[in-house]
C-alpha cells in the first residue's frame, strides 16, 4: 500500500456484499490531500461499487471510510469511531452518513458512470440545483424570503448563477445554457456533470469513468479541466476510468482492484509495470500476452 | 374452534376467487409494467356475462343439466371475457406502449370508467340477483367441531386448483410461456430474436381475462348478486393480493390472493365486518412500505 | 400515373372493408351477451331475460362504418400533399396571451351570464360551470405541484380534499368557527396530514406509491363511512353553516347582504361570491406555485421529477423535498374541501370517491405534467365538457323521449380519457419554461421532460 501521508480519506477494510457476491473484499487504500487518486481495474471489479458507499448511495457491509477536512491524527478518526457519532467538524464517517449529508457536511461530490444530469431542465438550472442549500438558506424559514423577492434572496440568486457562469465558461458552454441538458452532446454532458458537481463546493470530487465516450480531443480537454480543478479549486479527485492514457498521464497514485480485492497500489511508473495488473487485464497470466500488452500500454504512453 | 374452521373455508373461497383476479393483474404488470386499472372491471363485465349466459341456457335453451351448464358457462364466459381484454388492450394500451408512463394509467382509469359504465347502461343500475345455483352442505368435524362447507365452495375450490394447473403448464411449458418471459426480461431483445411480441402481450391479456372470468363466474354462482359496480374493491383487493405475493411472480399472486381471502374473513370475524377493507388496504400499505418486494417477488435492486 | 393511384386507392379500399368486417364481427362478439340480452327483475322478483337484437344491429353498423371511414380518411390524409410541420415547443408569448385572456374571461365570466340569462337563469351556468370548474382547476394545481411538478404519481389525492371539508365541517357545526378561520385550518390539517402519511410512503418508487396512496385515500373514505360517531357515517353532516359576505348572511333578512347593500334579495348574490371567493383562491394557489418553481423549492421538485438519484449525490434530502410537495399539495386539496363544505353545506363520504381522484389526475395529465395553463384548459375541457353533456336534451328528438342523454355522461368521460391520451400522451401543453436563465428563456421540449418515477 503506498503511503500517502495525512490522508483525505482513509478507507479500511471496506466489504460489499450482495447476497452471495463479494463486490468489493476486505478493501483499504487512503486518497491523498490534493492528489488525484485512480481507480482502475476492470469491468465488474467494484470501482463503482466501492464510489456507492463512499457516497452513501450503498451501506457497506463491513468497513470504515473516514474523512478529515482539516489534517487530524489517525487518533482523531478512532475515537470519532468509538464514540458511535457520525462525524465532527473535521472527521466524518461517510459510512454511518445518508447520501445527502454526505455531499452537504462532508463536502463528497460525485458524478455518475452513466450520465445523470437533469435533462429537461436547461445547463445553467442544472448549476442552479447544485447550489441548492445556499439558496435555500437565502430564501429563509418557509421560503418566505424567497416568495417575497427580499433582497438577500435577490443577492444570493445573482451569486448563484456568478458562480454557475464561472463553471459554463470553465467548460466552454456559456453559449449554451440556456438550452435543455438533454440537447448537449455527450463530451459536454460529461463536463457538465463535473462542473455540477464542483459547484457543491467539494473537498473530494468522485468521477465514475468520465472520459468514457470521448474523442481524443475532449479526453484532452478534460484532463486539463481536473488538472485546473486540483490546482486552482484545491479539491482533490478520486477518479474511475478505463482509459489508461488519462489515468497515467494524470493520476498522482493508482490502486488496482480485481474481483473486488486490490491487486495493486501505487505511482503511475509502479503500477505500469507491475505483472498482477496486466495479467488482471488479461484474465489471464500468459507471459507471451502479458508482455504484449506492456508494450502496448508503455507505447500508448509515450507521449 | 368451530369458527376458526368455518372462516378459514370461507376464507380460503374468497381467496381463490382474489388469487384468479390477481394473476391478471401480476402477468400484465410483469410484461410490460403497467398497472392494469381496468382489470377489477373486466372481472365485474365477466361475472355479468356469465350470469346472463347461465339465464339464457335455462330460459331458451332450457337446459337443466348442472354441469353441462356450468361447462357451458364457464366457457362461454372465458372466450367472451378474453375477447374483451384483448380488444381493450388493442384499442386503450397498444397505442400508448413505450409512450410517456402516465399516459397507460390514465387509459386504464379511462377504461375502467368506460366498462362499469356501459354495464350501467346496457343492464341498469340495480342488483342482478341469481338464481340459486348449487345449493347443497355438507357437515363434517374434526374433534367434534362443526364445520358447514357448500357444496358451491367446493366447486370453487376445485374449479380453482385444476384450472390454476393448467394455467401453470401453460406459462411453464409452453412456447407461449417462455416468449412471455422473454418479453418480460426485455422487448426488444425478445423481438430481435423472432418472438412476436404484440401476439405476446395480446395473449397475455387474453389469459388474465379469462382467468378473471373464472373468478367472474364462481364469484355469480357463490354470491348470486352483481352489480356493475362491483369491479373496484375486488379489483384493488386482488392487485393488494398481487403485490403482497410479489408482484411479477405468479405463485405468489395465489398466496396473496388466499391471504388477503383469510385476513378479510378472519378479521370480519373476529374484530368488525365494518373496518375489514381498511383492514386489506392496511396490509397492502406496510406490505409495500416494510417488504415493497412482496412476499416470493425478487428484490428490487436500486443500481446507481 | 393517375391509373397507379386508383389501383392504391381500390387495395387501400378493399383493405377497409376487410378492417370494417373485422370490427363487425369483433363488435358482434364483444356485444352478444351484453347487449343483446339485459337482464330485468320482473314483477315477481325474478331474474328475466329481455331480448334486444337492435342494439347489437347499431353498435354493429356503428363501429364498423367508423371503422372503415376513418380508415379512408386516414389513407386521404396520408396522400393529400403536407408541408412538414415542425414541432416547435409553445412560445412563452402565445401561453401569456392565453392566460391573460382567461383571466379576463375568469372575472368577466359570472357578470356577462347575469347580464344574458337574468338572476334565476345564470344561477345554473355559474354554480354548475363556474364553480364546479374552478374547484377541479384548483385541486388540479394542488395535484399538479405533486404529479407534474415532483413527479410523485398520487393516486389517493381525495384523501386530502376529504380532509379539508370534513375539517371545516366539524369545526364550524361542533365549535361553531367561521369560515376564514376554518379554511387555514383545513388547511394545515390537510397538510399535517400530508406529511403524516407521506412520510412513510414516499422512499417507495413509481408504481407502488401510487397504489399506497390509493389504498391511503380508500381508508380514508372507509373511516368517515365507519367513524359514526363523528362523522356521522354515510348520512354525512349537514347544515355546514353557510358562506356569509364578511359576516353578512346570504338572506333576505334585514341585516343580510341584499338589504345591507340596498339589492333586492336574490340566491344568486351567493353564488357569485363563492364563484369570486373560489377564483381568488385558486389564483392564489396558482400564484405561490408559480413563485415556488422559481425558487429552490420548486426547483428541487423538478429535479427530482428529473432524477432523483442525481438529487441525492448533490446533497438534496430528498425526502424532506417530496414532503414539501405532498404537502403544499394536500394543504391546497384542504383549501378546496373547506371550500367545498360551505359551498355544498353538507358532505358525506360519497363525494369522495376513487373517481375523485381518478378525475383531478386525468386533469393533471391531459393538461401536460406541471404546466398549469394546461391544468386549467383541461379541466375547463373535462368538466365543462361532461357538464355539457347533462343539456343535450334536444337528442330526445332523435332517439326518442325514453333517451336521456345524462346517463351516457361517465361512459364519454371515460371514453375521452382513453382517446385523449391516444391523441396527446403528453397532455395539452408539455412544453417546460425554465425557471431562470442566462441571456434569453426557451421552453423545452416535452421529449427532454422527465416524467418521475416515484
Ligand atoms: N445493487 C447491486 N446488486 C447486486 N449486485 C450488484 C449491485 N451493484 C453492483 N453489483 C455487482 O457488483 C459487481 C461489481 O460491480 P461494479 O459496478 O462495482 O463494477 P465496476 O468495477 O464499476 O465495473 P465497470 O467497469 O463495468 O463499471 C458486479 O458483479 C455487479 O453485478
Ligand atoms: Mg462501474
């Protein structure tokens, strides 16, 4: 397991289990401050699982999945756990947590491996919704503020769609919020799931194989968008993608899953050439193949 | 213990004749996921049917033979009865597949208000009251209790086992029965491979019609009254029967049927004859809120 | 060329026929039984069969002429030249102008009929036309904030408009509270338990909760038929005070409204002020709903009519969010019930049937799900137009005098609910407005819409 120093997030001993299917297996890794962490591994090995109870949309099995906002000893985390509450105001336990709170206190977005974006209402309302506790504080007890058109309400409207225009021009869609999310095509949906996330202000931002479906230039595009989002927002991501020129060429640590278990975990440069994960991606662990596909995948790297 | 006895026969007739509703309901909502509305009326429209079938053989043709009739009945009121279903479907639902969800409910609403409608006016809006049927008791009493079964019960019950049977060859063994399922798992697919997926879905409406007129005409023989009215509770009683078994599951439509038969008895019984349909919809509201699978359905998992 | 054309048209007739003689022969089967044999108690209490072949004979010719003319027509339709029309979503201009004209028409409506018809002859057209529609106009923008708008399909809606009416029927007959007293509160309770009986049900998807809420609002009914004690069974409670103008009977008494204000004293005065009291509330029922999908709340709502699990990963408590619209719903259905009590001045459970239900929901969806322009169109066309049909005595000339043509009034209701959602399953107006925009507002297309799923 690589060592990554004050974690973000610290999973541990994480299990999903469906019945009779082990989804995900006795599973740890930690996610860096500020990093952006893949996941990788192929079809059916749990990515998505393992993002559903990070985000409460599953209850673990078994497991702890501990969040700090602010850096906190691993002391902090096991007396939180102890203690049978849900989170402090740094720590959170996002495995007691609902989905909701989740996103709202621990400050977790993610975005869907197939696109959920509210397609009959237009790009920018799609922003606007993202925002919704800020404005629902700002319409005040009942909605009363709001119904009455205060002007603190007015203000927090304005600043809600400033903050929605930032995002349209980040992705390139000022021209086009006012048009149904349903009309966009799919590389612009992609992007403008991640900019609805972004815009619930998180710490940690989920994406659930976003290249998936793109041409090479908007994989390009994209990269620099996440790269833009580590950098200048500060929000660390945590990324699922088949794609493995986006994962190297971007991912400060990748962790390997297989039939729910982790295979692997490291730097770009340790995992590109460790046996394990390609002879996962094979299925099987044929020498001949295995270092074929080596080859192909350190050529699709070289840049 | 006497009573005890007595209402769990009772019980178990007005289940058999939930149980055969409540296929109708399970098999159409399997296939393509709509709530047939207008079901309880196809039901009430069957019962109707078969009485005037049964005045028209003795009165014209005057047959007396008891069975003869009751075969006779029977039948005729199937074919009729699957006659309609599938028209209703051809003409109310066809139209609306695949189209905005709400638009199949509201057209079965729609029907359901057509049909008891026109058996408003075709035959009036009073009581239809039979003739008696059968009429026959027989006594008997484990552990000197004393029990009174009709003979009309018995024929319920037996008319529903073996038809039940034979409607479970069918949709196990046949051709019929897997294109069925294979409707029911995915259209599409299913049409791409060559199964005729209108014909399907058109039998399938056929087969819930006639397995209702069953009930429509055990209900006539067991009651001897119907009204055009007596569609609706029966209707959401079986439907409450179909999701409390599970609803896609067709064994389990029997058992809720015979539930929602034993608790309604039981509870006119025991407690007050008044409170027994909140009873049913009672059972069906935390059936849903604490089991939303039924009892032999399969979960229904959320995917993200 | 021409010849090619009439040899189409010859199979395309030949292919009508063989559909009309099908219909005939379908017609015959489905109508057999039925129809031709009506069974009749006779004067000894006895089950008869009375024979009537002409009924089969009509309903046979009937169809099946239908059948093949509009097949014919259909095929003329399909070969006479069309330009493509595009289907351009409604502009918001045209739904301005359409609702400004109807609320002029609203307030307009009750003085142009007592001018035409005199006091005695408007009373019908007001109370039966006016009224009546705007109590569905108003528990169908109720309906609609659930349904159309949160996208939670509610089948058991009567139930809150049951609460409403019995609510101020209690309260006015047993604590003698007036009416402007008892109409908040109607409505709160309506709402209380809304939120009572939503807050089980509502984690339930789709189908299920529909028919919770549908086994919710029979209980309901079946307690106030039950509940003698209070509720006074299916007798129903009666002599509800009535509506006074701000304190003022409805008499012909000395201190009523007609000698107060120096009229002569008509039964048409009351009408009116229900007819103004009941459009004043449903504008403001419409007003706050059309502020609300403004606001988050009423965004929230369309998000989850849109998608409920992408709610839920943006930190909306979406439970709490369809509380509010079963509530706001429910506290509307209790508005038009107190409404409903004063107005009637008697209830009993009978008027609070599944078809209740069953009606505001067919208005809610053949308007178009959360527009409420449509709402209010399509329950001017549903009940306006089943009122209608109680005044088409002049058919009696036709078929006869025994023919009463009021009778047929639920078939062609039930009828039109089926051929409407053939012709429009998407209701009358389906277009979206968004709730705000950046440069300029283009409405969506119904095709974008969501259509919920809880
Ligand atoms: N709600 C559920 N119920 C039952 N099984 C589930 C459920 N969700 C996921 N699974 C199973 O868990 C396993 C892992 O699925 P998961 O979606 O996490 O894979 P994945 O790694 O995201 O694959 P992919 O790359 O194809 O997206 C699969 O076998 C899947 O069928
Ligand atoms: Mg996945």
């Amino acid at each position: 397991m690589m060592q990554v120093s004050n974690p973000l997030l610290s999973v541990a001993h994480l299990s999903m289990r469906f019945g009779g299917l082990v989804a995900v297996d006795d599973l740890s890794f930690d996610v860096g401050r500020g990093d952006i962490t893949a996941l990788i591994g192929p079809n059916g090995a749990g990515k998505t699982t393992v993002f559903n109870c990070l985000t409460g949309f599953y209850k673990p099995s078994q497991g702890r999945i501990a969040l700090s906002h602010a850096t906190s000893a691993a002391r902090d985390i096991d007396v939180l756990t102890t203690s049978g509450q849900r989170h402090t105001r740094d720590v959170f336990l996002l495995e007691r947590m609902a989905d909701f709170e989740i996103t709202r206190t621990a400050r977790v977005a993610r975005t869907f491996q197939n696109i959920r974006l509210f397609s009959g209402m237009t790009v920018l309302e799609n922003l606007i919704v993202a925002q919704h506790l800020t404005l629902m504080r700002a319409s005040g007890v009942g909605g009363l503020l709001g119904l009455l058109g205060a002007k603190s309400y007015r203000d927090a409207e304005r600043a809600a769609i400033a903050r929605a225009q930032h995002w349209l021009e980040r992705i390139n869609l000022v021209d086009r919020a006012d048009d149904p999310a349903g009309d966009l095509p799919y590389g612009d949906q992609r992007r403008l799931e991640i900019a609805r996330a972004m815009c619930t202000n998180p710490i940690l931002l989920c994406l659930d194989e976003p290249a998936a479906g793109l041409n090479p230039r908007e994989s390009a595009q994209l990269t620099q968008l996440l790269r833009s989002i580590r950098d200048e927002d500060g929000t660390s991501i945590l990324l699922i993608e088949h794609d493995m020129s986006v994962v190297m060429d971007i991912s400060d640590h990748i962790i390997v899953l297989d039939y729910g278990a982790k295979i692997a975990d490291g730097t770009p440069q340790s995992i590109r050439s460790d046996p394990k994960v390609i002879a996962a991606y094979l299925g099987v662990a044929d020498e001949e193949e295995v270092r074929a596909v080596s080859q192909e995948i350190s050529t699709g790297l070289a840049p | 213990m006497d009573v005890f006895l007595q209402q769990l026969v009772n019980g178990l007739t007005l289940g058999s004749i939930y149980g055969l509703i409540a296929i109708g309901y399970t098999m159409v909502f399997g296939i393509i996921g709509m709530v047939n509305f207008a079901h309880g009326d196809v039901f009430m429209l069957s019962a109707m049917i078969a009485l005037i079938l049964y005045m028209a053989l003795t009165m014209f043709l005057g047959l007396s033979s008891l069975p003869l009739i009751f075969i006779l009945v029977l039948v005729g009121t199937m074919v009729i009865t699957g006659l309609w279903n599938w028209t209703i479907e051809r003409v109310a639902y066809r139209p609306l597949r695949g189209s905005f969800r709400l638009a199949p409910l509201i057209s079965a609403i729609g029907m359901s208000i057509f049909l008891s409608n026109l058996v408003q006016i075709v035959q009036g809006p009073r009581n239809k009251a039979a003739p008696e049927f059968l009429s026959g008791l027989f006594h008997f009493g484990p552990a000197g209790a004393d029990v009174t079964v009709s003979l009309k019960q018995i024929l319920i019950m037996c008319v529903t086992l073996s038809l039940l049977g034979l409607f479970w060859f069918i949709v196990q063994k046949t051709a019929l029965g897997r294109a069925q399922r294979a409707c029911a798992q995915d259209q599409r697919m299913a049409a791409l491979l060559g199964i005729d997926v209108d014909r399907t879905i058109s039998l399938t409406f056929v087969i819930g019609a006639a397995l209702a007129a069953v009930a429509g005409v055990l209900f006539m023989i067991y009651y001897g009254v119907v009204n055009f009215s007596d569609g609706f509770i029966p209707g959401v009683k079986a439907f409450t029967a179909a999701v409390l078994g599970g609803i896609g599951s067709l064994p389990g439509a029997v058992l809720g049927g015979l539930l929602i038969g034993l608790i309604e008895t039981f509870w006119a019984a025991y407690f007050s004859s008044d409170y027994k349909d909140v009873a049913a919809f009672s059972i069906l509201a935390i059936t849903l809120i604490f089991m939303p699978s039924g009892l032999l359905g399969r979960p229904d998992v959320e995917k993200v | 060329m021409w010849k090619r054309c009439e040899a189409m048209t010859r199979t395309n007739l030949t292919h009508a026929l063989q559909e009309a003689l099908r219909t005939a022969l379908i017609t015959a089967g489905l109508c057999f039984p039925l129809l031709v044999l009506r069974l009749e108690q006779d004067s000894s209490n006895q089950l008869t069969l009375q024979q009537r072949w002409s009924w089969l004979v009509f309903a046979v010719i009937g169809l099946s002429v239908a059948r093949f003319v509009g097949l014919v027509l259909q095929d003329w339709r399909a070969r006479a030249p069309r330009a493509e029309k595009p289907i351009a979503p409604t502009r918001p201009q045209l739904a301005r102008a359409v609702s400004i004209f109807g609320l002029i028409a609203l307030f307009a409506f009750p003085l142009v009929v007592l001018a035409f018809l005199g006091p005695s002859g408007s009373l019908k057209w007001i109370n039966n036309y006016g009224v009546q529609i705007l109590i569905y106009v108003m528990l169908g923008w109720g309906l609609n904030i659930v349904v159309g708008l949160a996208g939670l399909l509610d089948l058991g809606y009567v139930a809150f408009y049951a609460v409403g009416a019995y609510a101020y029927a209690l309260l006015s007959t047993h604590f003698g509270l007036s009416f402007w007293l008892c109409l908040p509160l109607s409505g709160l309770l309506a709402a209380t338990w809304g939120v009572l009986l939503g807050f089980p049900v509502l984690r339930l998807r789709g189908d299920y909760l529909a028919i919770v809420t549908l086994a919710f609002g029979e209980i309901i009914r079946l307690i106030l038929i039950n509940w003698t004690d209070v509720t006074n069974g299916s007798a129903g409670i009666s002599s509800i005070p009535r509506i006074t103008f701000f304190g003022l009977p409805f008499t012909a008494a000395d201190n009523g409204f007609a000698a107060t204000f120096a009229l002569e004293f008509s039964p048409i005065h009351r009408t009116i002020f229900l007819f103004y009291l009941i459009a004043c509330l449903a504008l403001l029922t419409n007003f706050i709903t059309l502020r609300l999908v403004r606001l988050p709340v009423g965004r929230a709502w369309e998000a989850l009519r849109e998608d409920e699990i992408a709610c839920r990963a943006l930190g909306l408590n979406t439970t709490r969010v369809k509380l509010t619209a079963f509530a706001l719903g429910a506290m509307f259905a209790g508005f038009a019930g107190a409404f409903f009590a004063v107005r009637q001045n008697f209830v009993n459970p009978d008027s609070f049937t599944f078809l209740e239900s069953a009606t505001i929901l067919a208005i809610v969806v053949l308007g178009g799900m959360g527009s409420q322009l449509g709402v209010a169109l399509a329950a001017v066309v549903m009940v306006g137009g089943t009122e209608i049909l109680r005044e088409l005595d002049f058919l009696k000339l036709i078929f006869g005098v025994n023919f009463d043509p009021a009778q047929y009034r639920m078939l062609i209701f039930g009828m039109a609910m089926v051929a409407i959602m053939i012709w429009k399953p998407r209701g009358l107006i389906s277009t979206r407005t968004p709730s705000l925009f950046l440069k300029e507002r283009k409405n969506i297309a119904a095709s974008h819409v969501g259509e919920g799923r809880g």
